[in-house]
C-alpha cells in the first residue's frame, strides 16, 4: 500500500519509521516532511495546513491510505476531503476533530455526560473573566478555547499573571480566534499522565502510558516548550488506574461522542490528571502527541498499518494491539534559546544506532548534502530496554553521540518516574 503521510515533525518521523516495518507497507510520501524524514519517505513540500494542495497532491498520486497526524489538518476537515475523493484515512473527521479544537466543547461534553474534569466557566468579554478573576482562589488556570500551538494553558499563581493572560488571549489576540472564548478552570494536582489509545469509534485500545517533561531547563524550571522528553510507561499509571480510566473517562468519551454523531476514529490523546479524588481529564487531543508517540511507537509490537486500517474499518476489536513489556525514553535535542530566540542552520553529525535506538528528526533541512537545524526542538533520542532505568541510560548515552552547535538538552529526563518506582 502506498502511504500519504500528513506533518513534518518528530512525530511523523517515529510514525513513518514505525510503518516501514509493516509487510503491506509501499512507498510513503510525507507533506512536508523533513531533511531527517526525507531518508525514510519523499518530502513534497506543501504544508499540512494547505488543505487544497494535499487534496490535488492526492488526487494526482492515488495513495492508497492516508495519516494525518497534526491537530490544524484535522480541525480543518482534511480528512473528510480526503476520504470524499476515495482515499480511506486514520485520523478523525472536523466534527470529531473539535474534541481537541475547541476546549469549550469538550469540557461541555465531559460536564454532559459525567466524565470527571476540573470544574470552569466559559467566558467571551474580557472584564467579565478579569472581574470573575479577582474573587478565584490561586492557582488557577486560564486555557483559550481554540487551537494555540500547545501554549493556550496559562497557570496563574496571581492575579497579575491571571490577568496578563487574559489580556494577551482576549485583547491582544497572541492566538488570534483561538482566544476569543476562554475558559477559567480550577487548578488539579497530582501526577500528570498522557495515555495515547487507538479506537475505531466502537472500542478503546490504550497504548503504554507515558510520562511528559514541558518545561525547558531541568529541574522543571524555565519555560513551558513543546516537550522536552518523555518516558513509557507512566510509573503512576498502575493497572487499578488504567481500570479505573477505561471505565470512567475512555468508553464514555468513545460512547459520548456517538450520542452527539460525532463518531471519532484514530488516535484519541487523553490528558490526565491523577488527582487524590481520582483521575480527571486535563485535555483531549485528536492525534498523537508529540513527544508521547516517540516512546510509545517504539514499543508497539504489532503491525501499526494494520491497526490504523483497523481503526479506519471499524475491526479494532478483531486485531491484535500489542506492546513490549519493556521501557523507553526519548530525549529532546533542542536549539540553545528554544522556546524563545535561537540560532539554526547548524550541521548535525548523527551516530550509527543500535538494535533499540532511533533517532526521531523533528527541526531540520537538507542542503549541499548535509543535514542541518531548522527548528527549535531539532531531534529526539530514544532508546528503548527491558527497565526504565536502563532506558533512560541509553538514550541519554544515543543523545551524547549526536553533534550539533548550540544543543541543549534536560538533564533530567526520566528522574521523576525512577523516583516513583523507587518510592
């Protein structure tokens, strides 16, 4: 089968490197792509976001499947083009798609059909929310109701800052539409848990837990980033919570939105936290998260094609899903200054790997035959073991082969889940 790849990030590489190994499995393109996935499928350089440019790049090669992986393509409904013009696609449709699209809908849903979350209030006139504001109990957290890059969640220690960020959502429009509705929403604590799951809108099937690491320094310190790396499984996630989950938030999020005809199919992203009431959802997302999908994947042992067409088919529940009992880690090689200001255009010198290593190219361009930064976060190292200790140790070992001026990476990636199992 031929593939349609849709992104041109870690993600994508981890998911096109894992397709690669299916028997069914042809040529692959990816839109656009990257200099580091261009050594495993063609980069055509149409953005994920040029909807009609995809459609017309489809219509002219005839792919036989399609994966759209990135949050804009899906809210965007290109999946339903796609699949107008014949070609089947994992990924939900736009009506599904607004689970993670509009944060106003899915907490909706969660309140309507009794999925445990943290309370909120809905706003639309920025002196309504500031004035709400000054009587709420700190921290709390104000989240733009649109689609924002990952950094429309603001944690609010004051006042002054609860303010800011409604002034830089509602006023300036930093996310522009994203934040013409916010949502004010109680601040939870616990251990914070992502759990990736296939589903064919039928049943649920989760993928190892993991463990993600947003802030840019070590020790959790710095700016929130796009992550800077993660560990499978979630020492937290015992199999008492993950009972408890499929129960109370995954089967009803599934069954929810078929009641509202919004039958979702394809990778259903539940943030959680695990809170001293239970777990919660933080967020939904509609895709794979990155960097969650390069620990994850890595781990999967049966034929990820297989279960995507499962998944598209309605058949998820007559095919085997199976992951490794082992562990891994990823660890994120970001541009110095990342995410603020930082310099690219660096040449990148990449090791041989081993049996249980990859390295997952998310920021980079080929020129002259050299492959160079382009981006902030620029790769992630991942290595996988039968322990988590082990894995941690070797993709940290894989991340101090791999060359670049101005690198920067967390020192600490893994720590707190060792301590966990440690405790």
């Amino acid at each position: 089968m031929d593939i349609l790849v849709v992104g041109g990030g870690g993600r994508e590489h981890a998911v096109i490197k894992t397709l690669k190994k299916s028997k069914k499995c042809g040529y692959i393109w990816c839109l656009p792509g990257n200099g580091g996935i261009a050594a495993d499928a063609e980069c055509v350089p149409v953005k994920a976001t040029d909807i009609d440019g995809i459609v017309a790049f489809a219509e002219e090669k005839k792919p036989n499947f399609a994966v759209v992986t990135p949050d804009d393509p899906l809210c965007m409904g290109l999946v339903d083009r796609l699949e107008e013009l014949g070609v089947p696609c994992f990924g939900p449709r736009a009506n599904a798609a607004i689970i993670e699209g509009s944060k106003v809908f899915s907490k909706q849903l969660m309140k309507k059909y009794g999925i445990p979350t943290a309370e909120s209030r809905v706003f639309t006139d920025a002196d309504e929310a500031l004035s709400f504001l000054k009587t709420s109990e700190y921290p709390t957290v104000v989240k733009a109701d649109g689609l924002a890059l990952g950094k429309g969640a603001i944690i609010a220690q004051t006042y002054g800052e609860a303010e800011k960020a409604v002034r830089d959502m509602m006023v300036d429009k930093i996310f522009g539409e994203s934040g013409s509705r916010i949502l004010v929403e109680e601040f939870l604590t616990g251990p914070e848990v992502s759990v990736l799951s296939f589903t064919d809108g039928k049943v649920v099937v989760p993928m190892v837990s993991s463990m993600d690491h947003k802030r840019a320094k070590t020790g959790d310190e710095g700016l929130n980033t796009g992550g800077m790396g993660t560990v499978a499984p979630n020492p937290y996630y015992t199999e008492k919570i993950a009972a408890q989950c499929m129960e109370q938030i995954f089967l009803p999020t599934v069954r929810a939105m078929n009641a509202e005809g919004r039958t979702f199919r394809g990778c259903l992203y539940f943030g959680l936290m695990l809170t001293p009431k239970g777990p919660k959802v933080i967020e939904y997302n509609c895709r794979f998260g990155d960097p969650e999908t390069q620990v994850v994947l890595p781990l999967l042992e049966s034929d990820l094609l297989d279960v995507m067409l499962a998944c598209r088919n309605g058949t998820l529940g007559e095919t085997e899903v199976k992951f490794s009992a082992g562990a891994a880690c990823c660890v994120v090689l970001a541009s110095e200054g990342y995410p603020q200001k930082y310099k690219t255009g660096y040449e990148i010198s990449l090791p041989e790997t081993k049996e249980g290593e990859n390295i997952f190219i998310a920021g980079a361009k080929r020129e002259g035959g050299k492959l160079l930064t382009a981006g902030g976060r620029v790769l992630g190292a991942t290595a996988t073991a039968p322990s988590l200790r082990e894995a941690v140790e070797r993709a940290y070992a894989l991340a101090d082969r791999i060359c670049f001026e101005n690198a920067y990476k967390r020192a600490d990636i893994g720590a707190r889940a060792l301590k966990a199992l440690e405790a």
